[in-house]
C-alpha cells in the first residue's frame, strides 16, 4: 500500500515530505489551476519536493497531441513521471502507445470493465474516484472491489481518489484499493483518533521518560 498526496501546491507537497510517509503527488488540471505558479514550475517543484513518482494528468483530446503532450511532460519531469490519461477510447489507445516507455494511470474509472481495458493497454494503475462514484452511481467503494476482482493477479494496481473520510479510505482498501492519494487534510486526519489522543493525555499526565539533554 502506498499512500499519495492528491495536491499541486508546493507548501502542501513540503508539508507532506516532512510527514515522511507520503510517497508520491497526484495531480489533475483542476488541482494545477490552483497553483498560483507556471505549470511547469509548479511540476518541478513537486517533482523536487518527493522522491516518488508525479502524475500529471494530459489535457489534450486528439490522438497525437495526446501522445505529444505525455512526452512534453515525462521530459520535464523525467524518470518520476506518471501519466494520468482519461478513460477513453482514445485514452486507451494513448496508454496503449505510451505505456512501454512512460508510466500510464488510467483515471475517471467507473466500470470494472474499463479496468479490464486498463489492463490490456498496460497501465500501470486504474484510478477510481470512489466518493464521486457513490455519488453518481451508488456505492464508490463495491466498484473498487469489482475492478480488484477484474484485476486479480494483474501487474495493473488500483488507486482510491475522492475518498472523504478515514472511514472511506479503509473501506476502499479493504476493498482491493492499493494505493489511495489524498488531500494533506486528510492525511492528516488519518493520524488522529479521539481515543488516542485521550491515550496520549494520560501518558503525559501521569507517566515519566527520559529527558532531553
């Protein structure tokens, strides 16, 4: 399992890095409009403030300029690439196409059978927006388990987007998720429970320990 920040801020990526268990950026045109920032300053920053992989989402329609804008973007930010393309027919030629030499995540999925073409094209993740998917279809998290049931023994990995809650988050692992990407927010929030914090009051109350020098 790997956990990814879903941000294209740059004090949010830092804010990540120093948590030191977030292991990538996940990005979407929406999220880079809210960079104040160049996109492509905003790219390399992030790709400078993690050592895991940057997914950068194609906005391009057509074929070529599909295939032209994933190569612009794997030279900008080099060997940390993933490309985020749209579940399409022509999306799924582009991962077909680009694959082989850049990382490729299928995203916007809400069928297990576009994760079954997923597969096929060689993406290297099918992306769900799980509470978006309750929302237009009912039950975000029981397509997650489709798509794992469609995936089993695949090299192809799911990633949970559009979680709203830890609650959501666990469900969507439970349900075959291997990686889900989050706002800073909530991965913040994944840390706390109101018990342990209680816990801790206790052992601070009422316990002893070394003291720094």
């Amino acid at each position: 399992m790997t956990l990814f920040l879903d941000s294209a801020i740059a004090a949010e990526a830092q804010a990540a890095k120093k948590l030191g268990w977030v292991k990538g950026i996940t990005t979407n045109p929406t999220l880079l409009a809210k960079s104040p920032l160049p996109v492509e300053t905003t790219l390399k920053q992030l790709a400078e403030l993690t050592t895991g992989p940057v997914f950068y989402q194609l906005m391009a329609a057509e074929f070529e300029e599909m295939v032209a804008e994933g190569r612009a973007a794997f030279k900008l930010i080099g060997q940390q690439t993933v490309l985020k393309i749209p579940a399409s027919l022509v999306g799924f030629q582009v991962v077909a196409e680009l694959a082989p030499e850049i990382p490729c995540a299928v995203t916007a999925i809400y069928s297990a059978a576009q994760a079954a073409v997923s597969q096929e094209a060689g993406a290297k993740y099918a992306i769900a927006y799980v509470n978006r998917a309750t929302r237009l279809l009912g039950d975000g998290v029981a397509l997650v388990q489709e798509m794992a049931s469609v995936l089993k023994g695949s090299n192809t990995e799911i990633m949970a987007a559009s979680i709203k809650s830890p609650e959501e988050a666990v469900a969507s692992l439970q349900a075959g998720a291997h990686h889900l990407t989050l706002p800073l927010a909530m991965l913040q929030l994944m840390t706390n429970h109101e018990l342990s914090v209680q816990t801790i009051d206790e052992f601070a109350e009422n316990g002893r320990g070394i003291l720094p020098a």
